[in-house]
C-alpha cells in the first residue's frame, strides 16, 4: 500500500511512553549535524500538548526541531496536534479528526528528500496511534530501521524481548535498543545492557542518566547510509 515511500533515516519507538525517546533523538540529531548530515525531523502526531496564545504546541516536536536545526515550519515537524494526554487515536477522536496512518505517512514523506528522516512515534511500539492502525503499522508503512528505547530498569528485559519479537514478525530492521538511565541509582549488579545483548541480534546500547552523548558506534552505523549515497 505505501511501497513507493523509500526514505533513508530511523524511527524511534520505545516500550511505553516516557522513556525517552525524545532526549534520544535530540542526542542522535546533534550527533548527526556534526557530521553534516542534513536531519529531517518528524513528530506527527502529538498528544498532551499545552495551550499557549490559543495555539496548541508540542514540546517533542519543538526540541527534535531545535536539536537538529530544522529550518522549516514547525507544522511541517508535527501536522497533528492534541490537548489531552492520551493516546492521539483517542485525543483525535475527542477532537472530532480524522487521523489515518495514510495521512501519517504522507506528513513523514513531505520534504523528506535528500536528508535523515528522523521519525518519532508515540507511545510505545503497539500503542494506538490512528483510526486505523499503530506505531507499528506507521513504522511498518515507511519501512525505516527502528531504534527501540527503553527505560534501563528491573523488569525491562521482558519488555524489550516482546517489542523485539513483534518488530521481527513485522519483518523490520531493529537496527539497535537503547537503554535509557532516568534514575541516577542503578542497582551494582543490574547488567541489562549485557544481558539483552546475549539474546538479540542487534547491538544495545546503555546511554547514562543525564549523558548527553550516543556512542560513536551508533552514529556510525546510522549515519553510513546517508553518506556513502552523498
């Protein structure tokens, strides 16, 4: 059905809402601009945002723009904006708007040429993100390696085994996991990054709480695409 969207960038997902998947992205933009890649930000659809002079803003959508120094309309990073902190299939709906992971993909496309299309979801991989479909059919329509965010806890292991399974029956790329530290107190023995490391086929990456760096690695993977075609 969207076979023709051929992009070249990521899609971060994440196991639920409020792992970070926007420090993440912010992290990844800089890192890509200093290697000057061209970073194509999109947020398209965000819910929970604040009302400010009767204009609805996303803060997501307002600090992947920022990080990657996108010089175009912030409507063109994120299309699709909502008040309540809910799902945007089910903020859409109390808003009376039609949202359709079609729409979704045709926002992602737009201006995405000759750039890194970095793309963010909402909410985790299987939330609800249209009338018709998930994070995963949007990431599943566009076709872009995913970088799956976690909060780097207890009892994440579960939760980053079960979006990798799913990822693989959608027959994507899980280019890398990251485990984000939002609590500075790590238990001494918790090795999770180690432990995923031995069950997935995809590198995983432990970013510490308040580090505002990716490992280099990282970037490197993700940025060989864009510049071995510039």
């Amino acid at each position: 059905m969207y076979a023709d969207v051929k992009m070249r960038g990521i899609f971060i997902t994440g196991t639920s809402t409020g792992v970070g998947k926007t420090h993440i992205g912010k992290l990844l933009s800089q890192a890509l601009r200093a290697r000057n890649i061209r970073v194509v930000p999109r947020k398209p659809v965000e819910s929970g945002c604040d009302s400010v002079d009767g204009e609805l803003l996303p803060a997501d959508a307002q600090a992947l723009m920022q990080a990657a120094a996108y010089p175009g309309e912030l409507a063109d990073v994120c299309r699709y904006r909502f008040q309540p902190p809910l799902s945007p299939a089910r903020a859409a709906r109390l808003a009376d708007t039609r949202l359709t992971t079609g729409e979704l993909v045709r926002v992602c496309k737009h201006g995405s040429k000759d750039g890194f299309v970095l793309v963010e979801g909402a909410g985790g991989f299987y939330s609800p993100l249209t009338e018709d479909g998930l994070n995963a059919d949007l990431a599943e329509a566009l076709q872009l390696p995913l970088l799956l965010v976690a909060e780097n806890r207890l009892g994440i292991l579960n939760h980053v085994l079960l979006n990798a399974e799913a990822i693989r029956a959608r027959r994507l790329n899980l280019a890398a996991v990251i485990l984000n530290d939002l609590d500075s107190e790590q238990h001494e023995h918790m090795d999770n990054a180690a432990d995923l490391d031995s069950m997935l086929h995809c590198p995983v990456y432990a970013v510490g709480y308040n580090e505002n760096s990716l490992p280099e690695e990282l970037i490197d993977t993700l940025a060989q695409p864009v510049t071995a075609t510039a």
